[in-house]
C-alpha cells in the first residue's frame, strides 16, 4: 500500500486530469461548494434570489444571465447582499466598505452630489 502523501498527490492528478476533461462539470461543482462555503446557501436558495430579483442586478437593475451572476456580501459579517453584474460587484469592492458596509458610499455621493452644484 502508498503512503498517504503518495495517495495524496495521485488523487491530486486524478482530479487535475479530471477536471482538465470536464470543465463544465468542474465549474457546477466549483460553484456549487462556493455557494455553501462561502455564503451559506443552497444552489436552491441562490437560484431563488436570482429569481426574486428577476434576474437583474440589484444596483443597476440590468438582466444578468444567471451564469454571470456575482453573490454581494458583507466581508465582515458574511451577510450576502444581494446578487449584482460584474461592474456593479467591482465598483462596490473597489469602495472598501467599513464594517457597516456604508462609508465609503455615504462619503462618494456627498462628493459627487458637491461636484454637481459646483
């Protein structure tokens, strides 16, 4: 019999080949752990939200297809938001929101609200 390590590393290339012939399946799979690991919800419950939301995304209200969709959540506490397009999920991950999840926003529309009455 291997040694675990071995075992280990043999199922390590097993998967790799797998995956390198089945990338579809791979990524069901991938996302489908995500969903629970990180944010603590069922494919069920995700598919849920996407549909409460008519398949459009929560900030900007434009339709996503639901294979683009990107899970909002608090950082701090793992709260999920709401689901959003790529560019709305980028433009509030590049605001580095407090722990609240509101500073920065609060902060970029009194800028922009000041910029507009100049």
């Amino acid at each position: 019999m291997s040694s675990p390590s071995k075992r280990t590393l043999s199922q390590r290339v097993s998967v790799k080949k797998w995956a390198a012939k089945n990338p579809d399946k791979r990524k069901v799979i991938r996302r489908r752990y995500k969903l629970k690991k990180v944010y603590g919800l069922t494919p069920g419950q995700h598919k849920q939200m996407y549909v409460a939301q008519n398949g459009c995304c929560a900030i900007c209200g434009i339709p996503i297809d639901y294979k683009d969709v990107q899970t909002d959540h608090n950082h701090f506490t793992g709260e999920v938001r709401g689901l959003l397009c790529t560019n709305c999920n980028w433009g509030i991950g590049h605001l580095r929101a407090d722990e609240k999840g509101t500073t920065n926003f609060v902060n970029t529309i009194n800028y922009l609200t000041k910029i507009e009455r100049i």
